[in-house]
C-alpha cells in the first residue's frame, strides 16, 4: 500500500457517514497530491484538499462546524519528507501511521 492509500484509509476511518465511505475513500486518493509534504485537516470545518473530497461526496458549506456529522474536530493527517503523521483531538499526540 502507497502513503496515499494509507491517507486515504487513515481519514476513511474516521468518516462518519458509513454509507459514504468508501466514495469518500476513491474522492480523497484522487485529490491527494503527488509530492512529499502536504497536511489534510479538519478543525471545525475540512480544509482545502479535504474540503474537496467531502464535497465530493456530501453536501458541506466548509465553515461554520461544517465538519459536524461527517469528520471528527481538530484532526490532522500530514506528509512530511515520506513520514505519515496523524493526530485526533485538540492537543492530542502525533502518532506515525503504518
């Protein structure tokens, strides 16, 4: 399995409409870029690439808690230099994702 992959199954995981998963999933392995450093968050509202895939795949305005119902608040997935990083919850420790 490539880094993208892995992204893509990281944040699937945490997608909260089941239904929707796996179009999430195929929304986000197009979306992510081919480069060594990037970072897909949602705060209170998905940003950027990840925007993109949930609009893909659901109807969210990107503000205002838009994140509510479809992604957990305070998440972040990011590639540094090849090392996958991810991190759930405000304050919450980066860990290394396999």
């Amino acid at each position: 399995m490539n880094i993208k992959e892995k992204a893509a199954n990281w944040w699937a995981e945490r997608f909260e409409i089941d239904e929707l998963r796996d179009q999430f999933r195929q929304a986000l392995l197009k979306r992510i870029p081919d480069t060594d450093r990037w970072t897909l968050t949602s705060d209170y509202d998905p940003q950027g690439i990840l925007l993109d895939a949930v609009r893909d795949v659901v109807e969210c305005r990107g503000y205002l808690c838009s994140s509510d119902g479809i992604l957990p608040y305070k998440t972040t997935l990011l590639l540094d230099d090849g090392r996958l990083m991810g991190k759930q919850g405000y304050g919450a420790p980066w860990e290394v994702v396999k």
